[in-house]
C-alpha cells in the first residue's frame, strides 16, 4: 500500500473499519505526536501492532502538539510525521487529531485495543476507566527504555554547543 494511502479523514477511517470488522478484524489503535520519530516511537508502534490485526495511529495536529508540549514545538509538520510514520510497515492507517484529549476518539472509534507506551500508562487513568466502560481493552507496550523526543532534541542542542 502507498503511505499516503495509509493517511485517512475520519470519515475514511470510520468506512474502513466498518469493512474491517465485517471482516472480523481486531483493531487496535495507539497515539502520540510523533515529533522526530526515534527508536521507542518505533518499539512502541511495533508492540503495538502485536495486539490485533490492524494497528491505527492517532497522530495529534500541530496545534493540540502545542498544547500539550509548549512553544517550539512540534518541531516537524503533522503532515510530516504523518508520513513518517505511516511509512512504517506495523502501521495500518493514520488520522490527524486537532484535540488534546483522546477519549473523544474511543468512544467515535471504540477500536478493540487501546495500545498504550509503558511511559504513558501510568498517567492515563481516566483514558482507561473510559477504555473499560467501552469494552476496549487497554494494552500497555513498547520497551522499558527511555527515549523521549524532548532528551532528543536536548542531546542534540548540547551537541551543537559544544562544537560552537
């Protein structure tokens, strides 16, 4: 399938797992910002895509991206880490999301598995009491190591200091 493809409206979304689960598919989906794609974005996706049969990712819009990270950020555009992270082979379909919190789309999508990172998990108690009153089953994944885009982008600037 084209990566660009594999980037959907909501409306495309809702038509393609409709046929999906006619089909008896599990879908999972999982979500994050994706700013500089690293090595846990990678791990996590890849978890990710073990708990069902079509793995969606949400990707949050430029603008809820500086809502919950601040100024400066997201450092690449939503249509670029849209592609980026469609082209990776664990991801099925991915959808923008201009809003901040996530429960909107649980209860629009209700996937089968909501696919957590282990760093999110322990903050997110209200995403899986929701999770719980849908039926979605919450799956906590990825690597124990940790990688953040924000230690990223602070290694490079220290780098880059140095060299200066």
């Amino acid at each position: 399938m084209d990566t660009r493809e594999k980037i959907l409206s909501r409306d495309g979304l809702h038509h393609v797992l409709e046929e999906l689960r006619r089909a008896g598919r599990t879908i999972v989906l999982a979500n994050g910002i994706f700013d500089i794609l690293h090595a846990g974005h990678v791990r996590y996706l890849r978890a990710a895509r073990t708990e069902g049969d079509i793995l969606v990712v949400v990707i949050h819009s430029d603008a809820s991206a500086r809502k919950l990270k601040g100024p400066g950020r997201p450092i690449l555009t939503e249509r670029a880490r849209a592609a980026l992270v469609a082209a990776l082979a664990s991801v099925d379909h991915v959808i923008l999301f201009d809003q901040v919190d996530l429960k909107p789309l649980l209860r629009e999508f209700q996937p089968d598995v909501y696919a957590q990172g282990v760093d999110r998990a322990p903050d997110s108690g209200a995403d899986k009491e929701l999770a719980a009153l849908l039926g979605i089953r919450v799956a906590v994944v990825g690597g124990s190591e940790q990688h953040s885009t924000r230690d990223l982008l602070d290694r490079v600037r220290r780098h880059a200091e140095s060299r200066a």
